[in-house]
C-alpha cells in the first residue's frame, strides 16, 4: 500500500506529497501526457480555473504548487493534471468515464461505497493520501499521485463520494471537481459539507454524495443548479452516470453521450445496483457488489473504451473516526486495506 503523509498547511502538505511519491508522479504525468491531447491540457491553466481555486479554497492552491515544487515538475502540468474532470468536456475527451456510488443504512450501520472509473493510463499511479491540514479534521483520500484528491472520508465522520455528469452544464471559471472533494472533506458535518457544495461555483456536472452516520444527502451540481438527488437524512444513495435531478443540460454533450452509449451503460449499472441494493447490509457485502462484471461495475479495458476501475472505496460510520477500507485496483483482484487514522510521521522535505 502507498500512504502518502500530507501534514501541515497547504505548501506543506503538497511538499510531503511531491517528496514521496516524486517517482510516481513523473510516471503519472508521463502516461498522462501520451494519453491526452496537447492542446486540451494546454487550455486547462489558460482558463480560470486557478483564479476560482485561489479565491475559494487557496490552501489547496498552495498544496498543488507545493507538489510541483518537491516532485520537481512544472506547475502547470500538476495543476492540468489535477483538473483533469474539466479536460473531459473541453475536448470532449474520455467520455466514457463511469462511476458507481453505493451507500445505504444498512445492519451494521451506515456505509458508503464507490467504484472509481478512469482512463486506464492512470493505473499504477494509486495512492492514498492521509491529509492533516493546521485546522479542520485530518483525511483519508483516493488518489493519484500529484493529485490531490478523487474520493475520501474525514476523521470528523464526513465521506464523500462523486459521480461524473457529462451531460450537465460546465461553467470555465468554475471550482474544479478535486478541489470540491477536498473542500467538502475540510467541513466538520454532513450539513456544512453540502452547505459548501451549495455554495461554490462548479467547473463539471458532479455528483457529490455525502454521508455521516445519520445517512447521505446527495446533490448533483452544473454551472448554474445545484439540485437534491437524495433527501438530507435519506437512507439510502444510488447512482451512476446519468443526471436524476439536474436539468441544466448541455445538450452537444448529452446527445454525444447517447450516440456513444455512456448513458445507456450508466443506466444499466443504476439497474445493477437498486436490485441488487437489499442485499447490501454491510461494508463488507458492498465490496461484494463492487467486484461485479456483470453489468459491469468493475471494468476493465476492451475494444474502442480505454477506461479501467481504478480503485474502490468503503468507508462506514459505525465508529468516530469512521472505518475507511480501500482497493488500490481491481476491486475483484486487488486486497482490501485499511489505513489508520494514528498521527502521521514528520516528513522532512528537500
């Protein structure tokens, strides 16, 4: 398992981050950059992005520049890289994304689970980071090395997992997807996680659902809506890859989605998962549902769709901090892990 100890404020944690795992971001960005297209990652930090990341959340500004600095990358790669969401509609690019979010109250307590689907040049660069900013609670986050973040849970009892919504409005002065995770896990509740997700402006139509130990409120955010997918307190959140609650449609998008079949996958997957929901009582049946290839759920690449389960999470509310379990692969190849919650090391950063 690869733990990346982030202590400190944002320049801080980026250094520590960019110290240890300086080899796998280089190859990150490697695979990255012969995965995608020039003028698509040049666009990325020609927009406003950053000014939206500056004004909203500047500590993890701080943080991706301190990544650059300690893995000794250009700036501007480790930020294309972190808003990568935003690459999908610029150009279009890797539409075919997919993510499946589970999460129900179930016998032993509440749980959330999630399945993360990528492009399959991301895989080998799998991390978990263990995020312990000056102020707020600490964090246990999927990653990619030099990302800051793609789904995570907080020691205050906050998880949050996300779904991608091509066909949704983007807005290129929004807040970029990575950067709404690590801000909905730098809130100390459920109602001031989604409270934030209200409030910032969204680059990407994302699901965002967010869970505690009361249940899940799951809202799915565009440029111009924020609309409820679940009610606060509910006990149950399904979803996939199509929007349930959002109008604010791109429709160039949402027809490309259709021609190409995405949404008829997401739907099949949505199907998978509501009949198969009763049987999820526990974190433990989720990784069952989670290394599923039948509708597929757990992907792996094949004939004209490069996208590959890059890892899984299950995170459950039973205790104060939560139990966070993590697949760093194929949910149905790869072992589950558990990392601890005990204060993270000192890490001294050239």
């Amino acid at each position: 398992m690869t733990v990346i100890e982030c202590a400190g404020n944002g320049r801080a944690r980026g250094r520590a981050h960019g110290e240890q795992a300086r080899e796998m971001i280089h190859a990150a960005l490697a695979r990255w950059r012969e995965g995608t297209s020039a003028h698509s990652r040049e666009h990325l930090t020609a927009n406003g992005l950053l000014a939206t990341v500056e004004a909203s959340v500047p500590d993890l500004a701080e943080e991706m520049r301190g990544i650059a600095e300690a893995a000794a990358v250009p700036l501007p790669e480790v930020l294309a890289y972190n808003f990568m969401d935003q690459q999908w509609w610029i150009h279009r690019e890797h539409l075919e994304l997919g993510c499946s979010v589970l999460g129900q109250v179930g016998e032993g307590g509440v749980f959330l689970a999630q399945n993360m689907d990528l492009p399959d040049f991301m895989t080998e660069s799998q991390v978990v980071l263990h995020v312990s900013p000056e102020y707020g609670p600490n964090a246990l986050v999927l990653s990619s090395a030099g990302m800051i973040g793609l789904t995570g849970v907080n020691d205050a009892g906050v998880g949050v997992c996300v779904n991608a919504l091509g066909m949704l409005r983007h807005n290129e002065v929004g807040l970029p997807v990575a950067t709404v995770i690590r801000g909905a896990l730098a809130q100390v509740s459920r109602d001031r996680a989604v409270d934030f997700l209200r409030r910032v402006s969204h680059a990407s139509g994302q699901h965002y659902a967010v869970a505690d130990a009361r249940g899940f409120h799951g809202v799915e955010c565009s440029a111009s809506k924020v609309r409820d997918s679940t009610l606060p307190d509910s006990r149950m959140v399904l979803h996939t890859n199509h929007s349930l609650s959002n109008d604010d449609i791109d429709l160039v998008a949402e027809r490309e989605l259709t021609d190409e079949g995405r949404i008829a996958d997401s739907k099949i997957r949505m199907d998978f998962l509501t009949s198969h929901a009763v049987s999820a009582r526990d974190g433990e049946s989720a990784q069952r549902i989670l290394a599923d290839r039948s509708a597929p759920l757990c992907v792996t690449p094949r004939f004209g769709r490069r996208t590959q389960t890059f890892g899984a999470v299950v995170f459950e509310f039973v205790t104060t901090p939560p139990t966070a379990r993590f697949c760093l692969g194929l949910p149905d190849r790869e072992p589950w892990i558990t990392p601890s919650w005990s204060e993270p090391r000192t890490v001294e950063t050239r």
